[in-house]
C-alpha cells in the first residue's frame, strides 16, 4: 500500500489497493506527503442526502485520488461539465470493474485534462502543481 494513504480505514486501504500503483493516480498525479491519498465520492453526499441515502465511505461510491487530482477534478466539474461528464465515464467503467484504467484510458484521461487546460488558458491561471503529472511512458 502507498506510504501516502494516511487514513487507516479498510475503505481506504481497499480503495488505495485498487487505484494507486507506485503512488500514482488515475489521472497519473504523484502521491507525496502534501499530495496525500483522499477519498472522491463517486456520488455527491448531497445527492445521496437528498434521496435518503446513506453518506458513509464505501468501495462502492469512492475512489482512491491524490490531493491535487481530487481538487483538479472538481475544478473541471465547475469550469468545463462537458469534459468533466467524460472523465467522469471512464471513472465509472474502471471503478465497476475495480481496476486500474488501462494505458489507453489513462492517455484518454490526459487528452481530456489537457483539453480543460487548454479551454481554461485564457480564463483561469492553473496552478503549476496541478500540470505536474507523471508522464504516461514512466507508468508501469
């Protein structure tokens, strides 16, 4: 298990186990001890409130990201719904399945952020630490 996966919950340890490899998200960020390992619900907890839904973590509704890639995520999902819907589709076929996405969906994940980036370039100074990713060819 990752060294930056701070929380002990076996959520989190599961959740950790399943879509981090060498302390790299999904959206290929590394982990580090200001980069740590958060929780992303699959479903917003107002959603889920708002239906009567139970809120706690679960494998389920969650998804093991760093810091940075959470916040970038979210970032996507207020400035840019239409990349957001499609990073959002490759998460939900990779967390049914349980799995780390494959090169090629990993290199779908960096076309979109690199869309948002580029869309945003003229709009909304990005912050350097979330345009430092590990690049595809050093993920094993």
């Amino acid at each position: 298990m990752t060294k930056y996966c701070f929380s002990k919950t076996r959520v989190m340890k599961s959740l950790c186990s399943m879509y981090i490899i060498n302390n790299i998200d999904i959206f290929n960020f590394q982990a580090s001890r200001k980069n740590y390992i958060t929780y992303h619900h699959l479903i917003e907890v107002s959603d889920l409130e708002a239906i009567g839904f139970p809120t706690k973590k679960t494998i389920e509704n969650g998804l093991a990201l760093t810091k940075y890639a959470h916040f970038y995520l979210h970032l996507i999902e207020d400035y840019a719904p239409d990349i957001f819907y499609h990073l959002n589709e490759i998460i939900l076929l990779i967390t049914k399945e349980k799995r780390l996405p494959t090169i090629k969906e990993r290199s779908l994940i960096q076309i979109f952020l690199e869309a948002f980036e580029y869309r945003m370039k003229e709009y909304y100074n990005i912050k350097p630490n979330l345009l430092a990713r590990v690049p595809l060819k050093e993920i094993r």
